[in-house]
C-alpha cells in the first residue's frame, strides 16, 4: 500500500480512537442535582412525586459528582420512601393480635372489617388489601391461635411486598425507571448543554476515523484479502480481541441491566430522537442509533471487502437497508404519528414479546394499523418463513433481512474465523438452539394463555415469571451480552447459532423442506480448509467438500463467503428441484470407483 | 487380521487408509515422519499469509482417527525388507507388514547451483520448509524465486503478505508457459505485475552468493545480473521421494514403478501419489503426475484393490485448478501450452484482466479438447460428461452456461464468448443454428 495511503490509515486510526476515548469518558463527565422540577417531571403521579420529595431532602440541590454515589443515594430515597408507606400502610403486630383475639381459631374475614372501622384512606387500604390477600383464610380452623397468627403474619408479609410497595410505595420496576428518568433530568454536563458538538466528537469522529481506516482497501486490488488475519490482535482473540469483547459485554450489562448510569450517553442523541419521533431518547434509542450507524459504516467495510462479489454486495446492502428503514426510521416515525411502534420485519419468536398482552393490546386498540400489523406478524411467521425458505433458504432472512444477522455480516464480519468448527461445538449447538426454541414456545403459550383467560398460572409455572426469565436471561443476555459481546471472542453469529429460536425454525425448513443447497464441484477440492474456517456458523464445510457431498445444514444462513473465500472454486450456493439436493457423497475422479458409506 | 502399513500421511496415502478402513476391518497403520496428523500439503501458503491456523488446515478432527481405529505412527521409515515383509524405522523399530502401499510424496529439487545450500536458500515443500521459511524470511526486505510455477507464484504471494518485496525468475517468455498457452501465460504475468511482482522472464539463476554468516546475500542471473536478496525460494519442480527404497528391490526409475494397479513389481507392495511413476502409458498424461487429485484417485484405487476388488488406475478426464494471486483458474480436457498442426482454438479475455476463456478443440472432428478458464467458475461434472462423450464443440458451446459455476448475480460472459467464436469460425455457426 502506498505511503499516503498508510498515512490517511493510521489518521482514520487515531480519529476513531480519539473518539471512542470521548465517548467513554462522557460516561463520567457530568454533575448531579435533584431538584424539585426534576422531580415534578419526572414523577407522572403527583402523590408519589410528593412522597419521593418527602424523603429527599437531605440530598435535594446537593451536587454531586458522580453518578454512582448520586444513583445509590436516588436508591435509598426510595428505601426510606418505602419504609415511610410501610410505618403508615402496614398491618402491626397489634393489630394482628387483635384480629387473633376477635376470631379465636377460625378465622373470620369480617374480623378484619371490625377493626378498621374509619373511612379515612389508610383503613380503606388496610381492610381492602386485608380482603385481597387474606380472604382464603375466611372461615378455615385452625389447631391453635399461634397458628392462625402465623398465617396472618404471612397476610401481612404478602402486604407489605406487594399491595404496599405497587400501589402506594415504589416497586422494583419503578424504581428502576424513576433512577434512569431522575438521573438523565438531574445530569448538568456539558453534554446535555452542546449534545450536537458531543455528537460529532464521538460519533462523528468514530465513523469519520473508521471510514477514513477502510476506504484505502480500494487502493488494493480486488479479492479475498485475508492475510494476517491469524497474526491480528484483533481478529485472532489477542489482546485487543479480548479488549473489545470485554467492553461490548460491560456495554449491554450496562445497557439491559444498569441504564441510570448511562444517561449522559442518551442525553446524546436527544436532539436526533426529537428531531425523529418527537420525543427525548431513551436508552433503546441510543442503543439502536449505535446499531443502524455500525451496520452502515461496517457494511460499507464489508462492500468494498468483497467487491469483486455482486452476491455479497447485494446481500449487504440489503442488510444495510433494512437496518435503516424497518429496524430504525419507520418505528420512530410510527411514534412521532402516536402509532405503535412496529419493526415490520422482526418476526417471532426472535421478537419474542410479539404475543405479550401488552403489545396485543396496543395492536388491537390501534384501528385498521394496528390490525394490520397483528396480521402482518402472523403472516410473517405462517406464511413467508416456509415460503421463502422452501424457495431461496434460510438465507433470506439471516444473512438478507434480519437485524442481528445484519450486524453479524457487518461489524461482525472480522470475527468469522473465530466459530469453533468440532462436531462437539455442533451438538452443544443443536441442544442448545432448539431448546431456546422450546423454551420460547412454551413461554408464549403461556402469555396467551395468561391473555385469554385472564390467569397468570399455567399447569406449573406463572406465566409473568416466566416472560420475564426468557426477557433477562435470552432476549439480553444470550442475544445482547453473548450473542454480540462474544464476536471477538467466539465468532460473530453465536447467537444466530446457538440461540435464536427463529434460526431454528428456519432452520429446520431449511434442512427438510427447501429448494437451497451448497454444491460442490466435483473433485477440484484440495482440502485447504479456507471453507471451513470462515464458516461463520462453524459448519465444517470442507467434510463435505472433500468428498463431493451438497451441504444441506440447517444452520448454514447462507452468507456465500464458504464460496467466496474457496481458492479452487468449489463452491456453490444453489436453489435448483428439490430430487437430489442431498447428494451423494462421491468426487469426480477414477472410473469404477464404488460409492461406500 | 491382514496388517496394511501405509508409509506417507499425505493425501494419497490418508485417502487409501480412509477407503480401506470403509471396506474392511484390516488392521491399519499410517507412518509418517512430517507430522503427527494429516495436513493439507496445498494450504501450507495460508499459514503463513495468516489466513488460518495450523488446526484449521487438517482436514480431519484429531480423534478421527482413533475412531476409525487407523493406527498413526509419528516416525521415520529408514528401510523397506520385502523378503521378511517388515520396516526399519528411525527409532530402531521394526514394523512387520502384510501389505504395503508406498505413498511418501515428493522433494523439491536443487539443481546444483553454487551456494544452493546456504542459509536462507530453500524450497517450499513439507512442514518443515514452511518453519524454517518463517524463520529465515524475519525481517527480510528483499526475495527472489526461481522457477515459475505454481509453487513459485505461490511463494511470491506468501512473501508479498508480508510486504518482502520480490523478484521472480522466470525462465520462459512468460509466466508458465511451459504448461498454459502463452496469452494465458501473459495474462497471469501482467496480472502478478500489478500485484507489484518484479518478474524476469527468460531469466535462469546462474549462482548464489552468501555473506559472511553463510547466508545468502545476492543471485546472479544469466543475463549477468546481481539481485541482490535475503531470501531465496528454489521452485524449480519436485521429483519422487524415493531415497529410503534404494536396495529395497523395489523397481524404481525416477519414480516407484507401477502397473496399472497400482501395484510393485513386489507382490503386496503398492505405491500410489507423487512418488509413482507409471510404466504403462495413458494418454495425454505423463507418467509422473504430482498432484492433489492423482494422489486422491490413486488412494481411492488401492483402497479398492486390496479390499478384493481389484481396480485399474483409469483416472478420466485430466482437470485440475490453481490461483494466481486473485486470478482463479481451472482447466478440464487437454490445452496444450501449444496448439497442435489438427487443432483449432478460440481465446477471450475480458476487458478488465482477470477473467479468460480458452477453447481447443480438433479441426477435423470438431471433437471437444479442452479448455482453461480464469477468473470464471466452471461445473466440472459437465466437462467431465462432455469429455467423456467426445461431444463437439458446437455441443459445448450451446451448453456453456449449463456449465457456469459462478455464484448468483455475478455477470455471465457466454454470449460473447460464443459470438466470438462464430466471428472467427463462421462455420461452427451453422452448426450451432442447425
Ligand atoms: C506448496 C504446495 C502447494 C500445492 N498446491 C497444489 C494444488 O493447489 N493443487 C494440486 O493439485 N496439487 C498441489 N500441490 C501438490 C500436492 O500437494 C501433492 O501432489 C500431494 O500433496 C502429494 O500427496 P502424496 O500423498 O502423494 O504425498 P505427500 O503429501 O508428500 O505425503 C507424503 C508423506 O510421506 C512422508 N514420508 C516420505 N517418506 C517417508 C519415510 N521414509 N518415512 C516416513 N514418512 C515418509 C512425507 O514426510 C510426507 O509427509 C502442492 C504442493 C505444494 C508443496
Ligand atoms: S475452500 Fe474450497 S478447496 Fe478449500 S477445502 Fe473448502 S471447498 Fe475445498
């Protein structure tokens, strides 16, 4: 590579790093005070805004420097909060003699309406609640008054975590959306003052400095051009590799399960969620921002990497496109016109809280729109998947359309490499992937069920309880924490094979019911394992390759880089009638040679 | 139980033991002093490009083989004893066997050049070339290779991957010519010239000359020239490794002798791959032929022999595939590097250099010869059918995009190619239309 080239390289380099450097240090550069506007606006009920100011004001317009110790102290407030509504909501042990005292050993539910006699707001509580969670107790005997009195200090446990903390208290939920909304309203910093002129010094200078690194590659002459890829630091899990993984899993922890510490991040791109859907960013806003921004400055990576490849310059800029319009700008604006928000080409069970009461609800109460959406959804999953599987293959949609697929080809792509390739890695794979598949059935049936009638227990399991293990442990944590932390660690499509119940699906049309195979070219393999190797999906693709057989896997996404990258041109991503598409296993080469298995 | 002793892990002898192991349950055993598990020969160049790890070039798993009970045995065999049935290994070993095939491959050759041995001097054959390669191309500026083949432009693009700039020598007029016809041969010429390949063609290495350490400093060519260098890649070729059989009894010309089954003139003592020299003849193939896929049919062939079925070695159609640096080639049928007083030919390059087509085929018959194709992915299972046929080439080319192999969307070239033949052959034309 030329000098001026080398030089407009290291440049890019150092804009980017430069950049990534800022961005990181945003996340501490900011000071913290609580006010009472904040509160006021933050708090969407008036009676907990003014129990939340109550209990703050040992830490109201104090400044603080850091949002951990600010975060920790928010927590507390809410604590106390709590403490306060149990001092006046909660059933004493007083009263819980008195009620022993009233009933003996059987118990009995108008005990309760005995003692609370008032009509003032804490006795209505107390006795309506008493009746919520207590009145499976009405009429039963007990051996002894101590042991009537157990159960009543059960009613009373159940009281206090649930009626008091949901209705007059903060429950976790709230308190985690109170901490994101009352730490991003509470941040002074520069960012929140000049979020244009941070843009640009972040993002700005990160995608300015990675174009600024790729686009000299067009100096080179076309081709696979992978040298040194086993010897970079990057790309062969060396320290840099490690780095980088390390850092996108501390992102998504933070992301899914810490957002109140990277409100500074948000604030960020407010004037571009405005500008968008009206409203101020959210964390899923920034997150997808990141997102659309790394599928195009990586896509266009991975165009001029295979420029010589029409089908991988296709396939990319379709993935990039549909990052773009369905994952990013329709649902925004779908927003901005008060629609729900819809990404028209996620389907489930990757979009796994499609059936979720919630989002059915929303889609039913949204007219003609919404309806359109359920059926479009439904068609989605009934319709086009064996369809365009039957027809092109799971590719369409994994290495085409999909979302995650998109990143993986894209920010992914350096990592490919790294897939294990053991017939080991492929039975951990199979159990694991179709587990995920089970496991999201299961877990929807249940949300449906729990939707028409109206119970949340399911046979064995709360049906809640349930949705919400799939959400931490699957839709974050496989998906976000492994399924992108893990590129350069594991490859970059190891959620796409061992997780996303969706490939699955797709997956098992692909291997039973399609028209999509890889062919091999009679007997010019020589067995270099270029294949193999930069199967993302970790398919020993030379196995069949050396012997002449079609490779007919369900994980196969059908990229085309087997293809692209094999120096003897062997393979071939095909859709041809279905008679033959296994194949059998023979290479072009001496006459009467026997085929045996 | 029979005893197979197998002496060569490479492709030839790996694909005997797999095919034996698939129809009998003979006790096998593999020796080879290279590495412990079989490696594909043909990606050693990826290794050292960085396009992948040792691990990812073994086409098999390293508990295949336990699992297909093929003993491996990591040694050296120092004698073959036809008369006791038995090996004399490195390691003082004996190794008694019922049935031998013979499959060590080959060496690179040295032709005597003066300063041939000095450090930093070498060839690019087995493991151990690609080590000592590693070693001695450190901090390297400056290479030159001798010898333009497919070894040799191999080599170049190894060094180039690691920005050593190179100097190639080359004796014919143009890039490997001695094989492919000479506008192919300039194709791939310039094409090794943008990828800043300083090439010499009809130039010979006369002598290397050495610093102080004994190790290579300069080369002089023919032409009286001095390049000066810190690296030498000798790729002039390899011949059959065949040493360790000297008053073994077993015949050997340049090669192990072998009829066409494969088989010695010793009784249960075959020899299939590179180290095979045929003394029967098959047309238009020589009689040393060191590559992959002989290697590969061989080992299919023997297989099948030793089972009970006793097969000739009839290895159909010649094909066969390389890459020059970006350029992909393959060839099925016969072209001759040049073209025969009863054969006529059609060449077609495309404007952007990378992509060729050349079809032969014979003046009189209109019978189907060959082709050689670069930068275009052709169907082997069609030219192997077509050649096996004695199909015309009208046949062949009405069928073209029948044959095309190239991944989806990408630009398809037969109608210009088959119009260009009519331009040339007017006569074929009526042919196609009628
Ligand atoms: C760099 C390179 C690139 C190539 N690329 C191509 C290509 O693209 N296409 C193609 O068709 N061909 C290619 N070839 C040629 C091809 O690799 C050979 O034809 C093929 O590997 C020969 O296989 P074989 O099994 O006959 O011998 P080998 O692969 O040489 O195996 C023989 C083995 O036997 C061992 N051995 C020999 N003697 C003894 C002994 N006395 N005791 C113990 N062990 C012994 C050797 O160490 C060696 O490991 C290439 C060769 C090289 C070197
Ligand atoms: S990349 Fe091509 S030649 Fe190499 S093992 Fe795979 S199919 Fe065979």
């Amino acid at each position: 590579m030329p000098n001026g080239m080398r030089v407009i390289k290291l440049v890019g380099l150092g804009l980017f790093v430069t950049g990534f450097v800022i961005f990181n240090t945003l996340f501490f550069n900011a000071t913290y005070v609580l006010t009472e506007s904040v509160i006021e606006d933050t708090f969407r009920d008036s009676a907990k805004a003014s129990l939340f100011l109550q209990s703050s004001s040992t830490m109201l317009n104090q400044k603080d420097g850091s949002v951990f110790s600010f975060v920790s102290d928010l927590k507390k407030i809410f604590e106390s909060a709590n403490q306060n509504q149990f001092g006046i909501y909660g059933i004493t042990q007083e009263e819980v003699l008195d009620l022993v005292a009233r009933s003996g050993k059987k118990f009995s539910i108008a005990s309760v309406d005995s003692l609370y006699v008032g009509a003032d707001e804490v006795s209505v509580f107390k006795r309506k609640s008493f009746k919520d969670y207590g009145s499976w107790l009405d009429g039963r005997e007990f051996s002894s008054p101590e042991e009537l009195q157990n159960q009543l200090l059960g009613v009373v446990e159940k009281i206090r975590t649930y009626a008091i903390i949901n209705q007059v208290g903060f429950d976790r939920y709230q308190v985690k959306d109170l901490t994101y909304s009352i730490t991003k309203a509470s941040a002074i910093s520069p960012v929140k003052a000049n979020s244009s002129l941070y843009l640009f010094l972040t993002f700005g200078f990160c995608i300015l400095g990675a174009l600024l690194y790729i686009l000299p590659k067009l100096q080179l002459p076309v081709g696979i051009k992978n040298n040194g890829i086993f010897f970079n630091v990057m790309k062969s899990t060396g320290w840099l590799g490690i780095f980088t993984g390390t850092w996108l899993i501390a992102f998504y922890f933070v992301l899914y399960f810490f957002p109140e510490y990277m409100t500074n991040w948000v604030s960020m791109v407010d004037p571009i969620s405005k500008a968008l859907n009206g409203n101020e960013a959210g964390r899923f806003f920034l997150y997808g921002f990141i997102y659309t921004i790394c599928i195009l400055v990586m896509g266009g990576r991975m165009i001029i990497h295979y420029r010589h490849s029409k089908y991988q310059i296709l396939r990319t800029t379709s993935v990039m496109f549909f990052q773009t319009a369905f994952a990013f700008l329709i649902p925004e604006v779908l927003v901005r016109l008060n629609k729900p928000y819809f990404d028209f080409k996620n389907i489930w069970p990757l979009d796994y809280s499609f059936f979720f009461d919630s989002r059915l609800k929303e889609l039913t109460s949204n007219g003609t729109l919404g309806l359109f959406m359920l059926g479009w959804g439904m068609a989605l999953i009934i319709i086009a998947v064996p369809v365009f599987v039957y027809f092109f293959g799971k590719r369409w949609y994994c290495s085409w359309v999909c979302g995650c697929g998109g990143l993986a080809e894209t920010l992914g792509d350096p990592y490919r490499q790294l897939s294990n390739k053991s017939v080991k890695a492929w039975n951990v794979e199979r159990w694991m992937i179709h587990g995920v598949l089970a496991f999201a059935i299961v877990m929807t049936a249940g949300v449906i069920y729990t939707y028409w009638s109206g119970s949340s227990w399911v046979l064995f399991f709360d049906s809640y309880q349930l949705r919400e293990v799939y959400g931490a442990f699957i839709g974050a944590g496989f998906a976000g924490v492994v399924g992108t932390g893990f590129y350069p660690l594991m490859g970059n499509r190891v959620w796409c094979r061992f997780g996303c119940p969706l490939a699955a699906y797709l997956g098992i049309i692909q291997r039973f019911k399609s028209r999509f195979r890889i062919t091999t070219n009679g007997g010019q393999c020589i067995s270099c394992g270029n294949c193999s190797t930069y199967c993302e999906m970790g398919i020993d693709v030379r196995w069949y390759a050396q012997r002449g057989q079609n490779i007919v896997r369900s994980s196969c996404v059908g990229c085309g880089v087997c293809s692209a990258v094999c120096p003897r041109g062997v393979l071939n991503l095909e859709v041809k009638e279905e008679a033959g598409r296994f194949g059998k296993p023979i290479l072009i080469g001496n006459n009467h040679i026997k085929l045996v298995e | 139980m029979k005893h197979i002793v197998i002496i060569g892990n490479g492709i030839s002898g790996i694909t005997a033991a797999r095919n034996i192991r698939k129809r009998s349950d003979f006790r096998i055993t593999v020796i080879s002093s290279e590495t412990k598990h079989f490696y594909s020969r043909t990606a050693l160049m990826y290794l050292y490009m960085g396009h992948m790890k040792y691990e990812n070039i073994k086409p098999y798993e390293d508990n295949f083989w336990k699992k297909n009970k093929i003993d491996l045995v990591f040694d050296h065999v120092d004698q073959v004893d036809t008369i006791s049935k038995s090996l004399q290994l490195k390691s003082g070993n004996q190794f008694a066997f019922d049935q031998l095939i013979i499959a060590s491959g080959s060496t690179s050759n040295k032709f005597g050049w003066p300063g041939q041995n000095l450090t930093g001097v070498q060839g690019l054959y087995s493991y151990q070339d690609l080590e000592t390669m590693e070693q001695h191309t450190n901090k390297v500026k400056h290479a030159v290779i001798v010898g333009g083949g497919l070894i040799g432009v191999e080599m170049a693009e190894m060094l180039l991957s690691r920005k050593i700039e190179v100097t190639f020598l080359v004796r014919e007029k143009e890039f490997w010519n001695n094989v492919l016809p000479i506008k192919e041969a300039n194709l791939i010429s310039r094409h090794l010239r943008t990828h800043h390949v300083d090439l010499k063609l009809e130039t010979e290495l006369k002598e290397i000359t050495g610093d102080e350490h004994g190790r290579v400093n300069a080369v002089l060519t023919n032409k009286g020239e001095t390049i000066p260098c810190q690296f030498l890649g000798l790729a002039v070729g390899v011949s059959p490794n065949i040493n360790f059989l000297s008053n073994a009894g077993i015949e050997v010309k340049k090669g192990v002798l072998v009829n066409e089954f494969l088989e010695t003139n010793i009784p249960d003592i075959y020899a299939v791959g590179d180290c095979v020299e045929r003394i029967y003849d098959l047309s238009g193939r020589r009689n040393i032929e060191q590559v992959w896929y002989t290697g590969r049919m061989m080992g299919e062939v023997v297989a099948q022999t030793i089972c009970g079925d006793k097969t000739k070695y009839e290895p159909g159609p010649w094909f066969n595939s390389a890459k020059f640096f970006d350029i992909e080639y393959q060839t099925y049928g016969r072209v001759s590097n040049e073209l025969k007083p009863d054969e006529q030919d059609f060449y077609w390059e495309h404007a952007d250099e990378t992509k060729a087509m050349h079809l032969v085929w014979y003046t009189n018959s209109n019978a189907f010869k060959g082709i050689n194709v670069f930068g275009i992915r052709l169907r082997h299972e069609c030219f192997d059918r077509w050649l096996r046929e004695g199909r015309t080439i009208q046949y062949v080319l009405l069928h073209l995009s029948e044959a095309n192999f190239d991944p989806e969307f990408f630009n398809r070239y037969e109608a210009q190619i088959v119009s260009g033949v009519i331009a040339k052959y007017p006569a074929v034309k009526m042919e196609i239309n009628a």
